[in-house]
C-alpha cells in the first residue's frame, strides 16, 4: 500500500525551477534556472532527488505540478513532464498528477514565511508586458481558500488592502507604481509549499488522471507586437519626463 505522504513536486513557471521531494518524513529540494531553461534540467533534476532519497515513481501519491499561471514555457515544460513522469510510474500502469496554482503555491509560502496570525494574503506574480497575475487567499487555520478569481492586471490598479499581506516578486520591477503603504513579503511559488498543500488536496479529490496535466493560462496573448513595444517604451518615456519636470 503506498504512504500518501509521498509526493513529487515542481513549479518552473517563474525564473527559478524548483523541485521537492517528500517521504512523508523528510523532504529532498533542488532550485535551479525556470521557465524555457527548465525544459533541459528538470527531469535530471527530479531523478537525482528520487535517486537521493531512494524512492522510485511508483512509490509516490501523486505528482504536483504548478499549472500556472506564470511562463508559457515554463509551464508547457511542466505539465509535459509530469505527465510523462507520471504515466512511466508502475511500469506504465500510471499514477495520479496533482496540479497547483502557483499563485497558491506563492501564498503558501508567504503564509510559511510570515508570522502566525495573517489572514489575508494577495499573490503576485510579474506577467511582463507590464501587467501581474493577481490572486487574494484568506488563510483558516493554516489552509488557504481562494477569494474571487485571479486577474490580470496593471499595477496601478492594484486594490490595496492596508491589513493584508502582499506577497511575490513584483516589488522591485513595478517600485514606483504600487502603493508604498503595502505590507509586502517578496517571495516565489516553491515546490516545498506545493509539499505543504499536496496531502490536503489530495485527500479533497483534486488529484487526476495523467491525461489532465493541462496549464492555466490567464493570458492569451504572450507577447507584445512591435507596435506596442514602441507605446509602452513612449509611455514610460513620457512618464519620466513628467516626473523629471519641476512644478512651476
């Protein structure tokens, strides 16, 4: 009978790949370059952390997987790989995938990171082509349930709540347009948080048969036309042409 402690996790939807391991007991991590650079590293990555840890793909409960959103690359990497992964488990006869929301999974670590108390969580995530995946979590009892649906949005128009917790890695490229009151934590989704989530959601029934490893995508379009690359460049031209000029 397998431990359904024993998960396999990744997320490449970011810059940073991260993988994680657990028996149930202890947990094997690895971090290494994300998105279209993952493609190249990630099943190395996750055989050498089954190796170390002397555990084969059929002994686990599910693979998790960050489904998105974040980069399109980065996550047709992972649903291809935990769907090969997880239809190779038990000599082709297969094993369940768990997919995650990344933004889920960064919420999860802010709420790790963060003292005991914090109820409300925003995660955020750098979409590029200057807008962020924005999802809000509220936190029970050290479970998160999502409020709303995540958005894509500019950051300008973040609603900006004075008694929740902002977390991500948008801090830095949008510094002068978010508001400078916010409690913020920068981090990034990590296969540990994924670890942390994955026994609760199982046992909820949200792990699926291989053939569902299927990306989020919030955004259609994944890039700007040369056309609009020039109107964002003007508008930040402008922006700091403004800022530069002093008030009669």
């Amino acid at each position: 009978m397998l431990n359904n402690g024993k998960f396999l996790a990744f997320d490449t939807s970011t810059d940073v790949m991260s993988v994680a391991l657990t028996d149930g007991d202890s947990v094997w991590q690895h971090t290494g370059p994300g998105g279209a650079k993952a493609s190249s590293t990630l099943i190395p990555a996750v055989l050498a952390l089954l190796a170390e840890a002397n555990l084969a793909l059929g002994d686990l409960r599910a693979i998790a997987f960050g489904r998105g959103p974040g980069s399109f690359s980065g996550l047709r990497t992972a649903c291809a790989v935990a769907q090969g992964l997880a239809y190779g488990a038990n000599h082709g006869s297969g094993i369940d995938v768990l997919p995650i929301d990344t933004l889920m999974a960064l919420a999860e670590e802010a709420r790790f990171q963060s003292p005991a108390g914090v109820q409300s969580i925003t995660a955020m995530l750098d979409a590029r082509m200057d807008e962020m995946y924005v999802q809000r979590y509220e936190s029970h009892n050290g479970l998160l349930s999502p409020v709303g649906r995540c958005e894509l949005i500019r950051p300008e128009n973040l609603p900006a709540d004075e008694n929740g917790l902002f977390a991500g890695n948008v801090f830095d490229v949008y510094a002068d347009r978010l508001p400078t009151s916010l409690n913020q934590r920068t981090c990034l989704p990590t296969a540990s948080a994924m670890l942390r989530l994955a026994p609760a959601l199982a046992a909820s029934g949200h792990c699926v048969n291989a053939a569902l490893a299927l990306p989020l995508y919030v955004r259609d379009k994944v890039a700007l036309t040369t056309d609009e690359r020039a109107e964002v460049s003007r508008g930040k031209l402008a922006a700091l042409a403004m800022a530069a000029t002093p008030l009669a």
